[in-house]
C-alpha cells in the first residue's frame, strides 16, 4: 500500500502512527514542515484511499476543538511487518502439535531458536547495551519500527510501534511469547514488556533485566 503514495503522504502516516491518540492538522504542518492547507489536501486524500479517519477532539485553549486524526486498521496494516505470515503458520502448526497448554514454551523456544541463528551473524556483541542496540536493528529491519529509549535512571529499553503481530496478538496472546523468547536469547536477559500495544497501549515497550537480578 505504502508504495503507491507520495513520499510526504508516506510520512504524514509515519507521524500518526507514532500518536496513538492522534494528531491535529497544526501538529501535522509542524511535523511536516509544511502549510495547513497541504496538510488538509494529504488528509483528505488519504481518507478517501481508507488509510485515515477523524478522531477525538482536543480542547484548543478556549479556541475550537482541535480535530485530531488517526489511523485506520487499514492504515496501520500498510506499513511492512515482514514475518507476521509466517508466524501465522507456526503458530497454527504449534496448536495442532503442542496443544494450547504448551503453545508459550513451544513458541519461546523457536523463538529463542531464532535469536541464535540471527546472534551468530554479530560474535563481537559483549555488553549488554551493544546486544540491546543491535537488537533494536534487527526489529527495525523485521518491521517493527524499533528504536531504543534511555529510561530517567539512565537503562536502555526498546519501543517499537509497529507489532509485526498485532492483529494476531489481539486475539492471542501466545504469539508475544515468541518475540520475547527471541529478544531474551538475543540479549542474554529477562525481558519485561512494560507497555502494550495489543492491551491499549501505544506501543510496546520492552525492558531487560539481568537474569542475576
């Protein structure tokens, strides 16, 4: 989908995808660099492909609400998520295989299975920082729109606001048991989800904690 729009139409979704509660048309100029009415001629044609929608309104100081714009399932569903298909097939095979009872440890160890096919590409990872930081990459390249955060105490977690899983999340659960046995492989630590797009959240927050804490 995202292949046949302009390149600002393409980032004017990006910003929205990054606003969970959406964004106004001032926002949007701002974050575009350009004049109001682009924005509104971006928007209209985006709404009419199904791509965004209106949202809730925001008091504005006194002034008119401002009418702040999101994404339509549509419109999230266009940005690239790269393996979701195939997890589709895992998990299904994992179902009949295992049994709902054991589709979390099942889906743990494939994913920790992954995580070492992808860890021998990069032997020279030492600290934990470094794995966190190259990690972060590869969600980025898988689709996740990954980028890593620097907490107030100063640790490192990843965000990331495009869950290559998040229709399947939304009906199972299971699956996130998979992206956390590939990330705790990955990094040698126990990872904490902290927030939760598939639970309302507006994105997924990961933080790792040494397994000797």
């Amino acid at each position: 989908m995202l292949n046949t729009i302009g390149e600002r139409q393409k980032q004017l979704l990006k910003l929205l995808r990054g606003s969970r509660p959406g964004l106004s048309v001032d926002e949007l100029s701002k974050g575009l660099e350009i004049t109001r009415n682009a924005v509104r001629q971006h928007l209209s044609s985006l709404e009419g492909a199904g791509l965004i929608t209106a949202g809730n309104t925001r008091p504005s100081g006194g002034g008119r609400p401002q009418q702040l714009y999101v994404l339509t399932e549509l419109g999230k569903e266009s940005f690239p998520r790269q393996y979701s298909w195939l997890a589709q097939l895992v998990l299904a095979s994992v179902r009949r295989e295992e049994g709902v009872e054991n589709m979390g440890k099942r889906l743990s160890e494939i994913g920790a299975s992954i995580a070492e096919q992808i860890r021998g590409q990069y032997p020279d990872l030492n600290t934990k920082e470094e794995k966190i930081d190259k990690l972060t990459e590869v969600m980025d390249q898988l689709g996740y729109n990954a980028k890593s955060a620097t907490l107030p105490n100063g640790e490192k977690v990843i965000e990331a606001d495009n869950c290559v899983f998040h229709q399947m999340a939304a009906k199972d659960m299971e699956i996130c048991h998979l992206d956390r046995g590939l990330m705790e492989t990955f990094t040698d630590s126990k990872v904490e989800q902290h927030e939760c797009m598939a639970r309302g959240g507006e994105l997924c927050r990961f933080r790792f904690v040494s397994k000797k804490e």
